[in-house]
C-alpha cells in the first residue's frame, strides 16, 4: 500500500516524524506553534497563561 510505504520511508529518516505517536495532538500542536510566535515576538513566560 501506497500509505505504508510512505510511512516506513518517513520512519527510516526520522522515527518521531509523525506527532501522534507522541501524544502530540492538532490541538497540542496549535498551541506550541502559538506559543513559539509569542515568544519570538518577546513576549514572557510569565505574561503567559495556561490554557
């Protein structure tokens, strides 16, 4: 199958390529990817809340 052959090829570069195996979920993702810009942007960890 087309999707497996893709998958081990992706897994043979770089075994935590796919997030999901991580635990790391759209929203996980949506929220890390906020947070880098925010701190780029120079904003503090502490001016940051949970959630």
């Amino acid at each position: 199958m087309r999707a497996e052959r893709r998958d081990a090829a992706l897994a043979a570069i770089d075994a935590d390529w796919d997030p999901g195996l991580l635990g790391r979920t759209v929203d996980w993702q949506r929220h890390a990817t906020y947070l880098a810009q925010l701190l780029d942007e120079g904003t503090r960890l502490k001016a940051i809340s949970p959630g």
